[in-house]
C-alpha cells in the first residue's frame, strides 16, 4: 500500500469540507422551507376558518 502525498491528503481534506457544508446549507435551506410552508399553511387555515364561521349576530 502507497503512502498518499501531503497534496493528496490535502485535497481529499478540502472536498470533504466542501460535501459537509454543502449538505449542512441544504439542510438548513430545507428547514426554513418547511418553516415557511408551515407559517403560510396556518395563516391559510385561519384564514379560511374566518372566512366560513357564521357572521356574528348582535
């Protein structure tokens, strides 16, 4: 078995770091999507539970 250059060690260092924060942005992009759609889904229920209760008589 060959010993791996400094360069190569190097390398394999930086595209590792590059995979990792990628997926690390992915995830966090993910999660504010889900954020989102979860804030936009309640303002639509609410919206929707106003719209279709009775007027109120007085």
């Amino acid at each position: 078995m060959r010993r791996r250059s400094l360069s190569e060690v190097i390398g394999a260092v930086i595209v590792l770091a590059v995979v990792v924060l990628a997926a690390l942005s992915l995830l966090r992009l993910g999660s504010q999507v889900v954020l989102y759609a979860e804030r936009v889904s309640s303002s639509q229920f609410a919206r929707e539970a106003q719209m279709s209760s009775p007027p109120e008589m007085s």
